[in-house]
C-alpha cells in the first residue's frame, strides 16, 4: 500500500470491554511496530514482530496486552479488560527489517488510533 | 534510570530564524539517533539518522550534531519557516541484529514559528 494505515482512527469503549486494533504494514516490510503515545508524552515501545513471530514483547505492559501478525502482513493489538489508564493513541509502524547495513532502515508509522476509555 | 530529555517547553521563534532543539540522554550507548517531527492527528514522520560515528549530518535546512561524549544530540533547522511549527521527537537508535531497530523515543519539544 501507499503508507501504513490503521483502523479505527478513533475507538471510545467502556471500562472492562475489549479491543481491537488493526494494523496495515507497506506492502514488503518484515518488520512491524506497536507504540503507545499518551497525552504529552513520548513514544512508549510495546511489541516488535520480524515476520509472523514476535522477538520482542517486552514493552506490553500487562497481560491483558497481547498482539499477533498472520501472514507477515496485517497485525492486530487487542486489550482485554481496558481500564482507563489504558487511553492514550496507539501507533504502529513499519519498515524494511533487513540488516543494518549501509542504509536507514527508518520507520514508517500510521496515523494511530485514539482510544477512550469510559 | 535510563532517560531521554528534550526541551520540555514550547519553543517558539521568529521566521527566518534558527531554531536549535536538544536531546540529552543518559545510560544508553545508542549506535544511532534518529529525528522524526510530529504534526497533530498524525504519526511521526522520520527526518534524519546519525550513526556515532558522525559528528554532524545535513539534510536540505536541518542539521543534527550527535556528542557521544556529552550523550547530546542537537537538532538545528535554518531559515525557519511556520510550515515548520510541529513536534520534533528525537529516537534513540538501538539497532539489534537482523534487522531489528528499537527506538526509544523523547517527549519531544513542540516548535512553532511565527511570521
């Protein structure tokens, strides 16, 4: 595709229901990305994928945060039981996930999702 | 503990200015940084990556200086103009093998210029 897209731009839920958020990798990036961004703050990593497998899930802050990728493309963050402490946008990114070598493997993020929780 | 500052409030400048923006951290040995600039409503946008091994990159009116000494990088945009005003986020660079690059990102400093 033309860029990473996300959807929904805006999800508004009630404490203790579930979500989900999906993601749209460019077409041929192996890499995929998951932020998290609250109100004037940074980035905050949560899950990295290489492909379909996830190396790094170190940044998912509990277990009611899980994320999977099917087909080294689309990838889908779900949140079990959101608690209001959980609002924030989500971002994902994407990017070539070769070796470093001689280029900027820079990432390409979505526009996020603004998630409201009630 | 491990942190990335940058200019925590606005920084607001004259057109045809400056602007100069600062990312210091402490208790990382990153490879690289990157900068990325913000817009409302929108991801970031990737702008510029130094390898430690640069002490200065240059991209059209933006420069980046990276001081592995001083743990500092400074981000510079020349002949400012308000289509500038944004977020600029500066990403710590903590490249794995294959292929896998974990950015840890600032709070980013809001920039706006005025006419």
């Amino acid at each position: 595709g033309a860029g990473v897209s996300q959807s929904p731009s805006n999800k508004v839920t009630e404490k203790g229901k579930d979500v989900e958020l999906r993601c749209d990798p460019i077409s041929g990036h192996t890499a995929l990305y998951w932020y998290r961004q609250s109100l004037g703050q940074g980035l905050e990593f949560l899950i990295y994928f290489q492909g379909n497998s996830a190396p790094d899930k170190s940044g998912l802050p509990s277990d009611r945060f899980s994320a999977e990728r099917t087909g080294g493309s689309v990838s889908t963050l779900t949140i079990q039981r959101t608690q209001q402490e959980d609002s924030a946008v989500y971002l994902c990114a994407s990017s070539h996930g070769l070796a470093r070598t001689q280029y900027v493997d820079e990432q390409f993020f979505g526009p996020g999702t603004r998630l409201t929780v009630l | 503990s491990q942190k990335i500052e940058q200019n925590s409030e606005a920084l607001n400048i004259q057109e045809g200015k400056t602007a100069t923006l600062t990312c210091n951290y402490t208790n990382y040995s990153p490879a690289y940084l990157q900068w990325y600039r913000q817009d409302p409503g929108r991801g970031p946008v990737f702008l510029l990556l130094i390898r430690e091994n640069e002490k200065e990159k240059r991209k059209e009116r933006l420069k980046v200086t990276f001081d592995t000494t001083l743990k500092q990088s400074l981000f510079h945009i020349t002949a400012s103009q308000p289509a500038d005003s944004a977020t600029y986020l500066c990403a710590l660079d903590l490249s794995f093998s294959g292929g896998y690059n974990k950015l840890i990102f600032g709070a980013g400093t809001r920039l706006a210029v005025h006419p």
